[in-house]
C-alpha cells in the first residue's frame, strides 16, 4: 500500500484537510498526488520511476513542492543515507530535454511568448520577494492550519521524533515555508499524505481504543 492506515482508520476521520485538498483544483493538490506517487515508487526501490515523477512535479505543478521531496532523495525505505547522485543527475537531463520544451510549448500557447511558468513562480516569489504583496502571517500559522485541517492528527505526526523519511518531509516543509513571511494553507497540500503516513506509523497509546 502507499500509504500505510492504522486498523481504526482514525486518522483519516478526522482529517477535513485531505478531502479539502484533493478536492481543490490548484497545482498544490496535483503536487500531492504525484509526490504520493513517487514515494509509492521509493518504498519499492524503483528510484528512477520516483525521480521522473518528481521531475513531474516540479515542472508541471508547484515547484516548491520539491521541498518535501528532499527526505526521499537522500534516504532509502530502511532510513540509510542513500543519494543516487548519478540518477539524479540522469533524470535532471531527461526532465530538462523531454519535460521543459512541453511545459515551454503550452506556456507559449497560453501567453503567446516563450517563458516557462515554473522558473517565473520561483524567480517572482522566491529571489525578489514580492510574494509579500499577497499578504504576510505570523509563524504560527502553519499550527493553526494544522489544527484546523487535520485536528491533532498533523501536530502528533510531527512533534513524536520517528526519524523516517516521511516524518523528515513534513517537519522539512513546514519549516521551511514557516520562515517566509507569505504563507497559505495550500502550501501543505502536498505534505499531506506524508503526515497520515507519518502519524499512522508513530506509537500513540491511544490509536487502538479511538
């Protein structure tokens, strides 16, 4: 299975932010289905399947969402260090000769110039900073996003240690996009997955009797 429940299936109960998510039709949601899918690939060691899917990823949908896939580029299922630096560097030459001239061609269509959408979202947002134009909110508001979507399933995914690469991904992401001052609860979309597998994974004394 992709991702792994617990016999209850509580946390799938109490998590309004998954269905929310798949749901909505934003880059973000495709982003967690296609980071789903890698990690699917990951966990059964076809690592050149996982970084093609990502390479997907990245181009197609939400570039940041790659954030969250930096766990599974360095660590195998057992949570070895393991980075296939050759196959990466393989994918990124693939990605870069059969995916960006799509991307290119349906950009080209769309506004009628050459430009890539991807590199424009990351050069807008991330170098110049004028994300800050839509709106910035406190550190906090990732926890709130959390508690809101997911109940307690996201906080107790990610404050018991497991040191899986699902648990890395999680932590990583929110982190990360909790230190810029723009923050919107699609930016999650696509750690979802990783935080029912994380808490599913993790030993609450709890989960049995819920």
């Amino acid at each position: 299975a992709m991702l792994p429940v617990t016999k209850d299936g509580t946390q799938l109960l109490v998590t309004a932010g998954l269905l929310s998510s798949i749901a909505a039709f934003l880059p973000n949601s495709l982003a967690m289905g296609l980071l789903a899918l890698s990690v699917s690939y990951w966990r059964r060691g076809q690592r050149n399947k996982q970084l093609l899917t990502l390479a997907a990823m990245a181009i197609f949908t939400w570039p940041y969402s790659l954030v969250y896939a930096v766990p599974f580029l360095v660590l195998d299922p057992s949570g070895a260090l393991n980075v296939p630096i050759r196959r990466m560097l393989v994918a990124a030459v693939i990605a870069g000769v059969y995916l960006v001239p799509i991307t290119a061609f349906i950009d080209n269509l769309h506004y009628r110039k050459w430009t890539l959408t991807w590199w424009n979202a990351i050069r807008y947002n991330l170098f110049s900073g004028r994300d800050v134009l839509y709106g910035r909110e406190s550190w906090s508001f990732y926890v709130k996003s959390l508690l809101v979507g997911h109940n307690v399933v996201g906080l107790l995914a990610m404050t018991i240690p497991q040191w899986r690469a699902e648990w890395w991904s999680a932590v990583l992401g929110v982190v990360l996009f909790s230190s810029r001052p723009h923050k919107e609860e699609r930016f999650l979309y696509p750690v979802i997955p990783m935080l029912l597998s994380a808490y599913s994974s993790a030993k609450f004394p709890f989960k049995r009797a819920v």
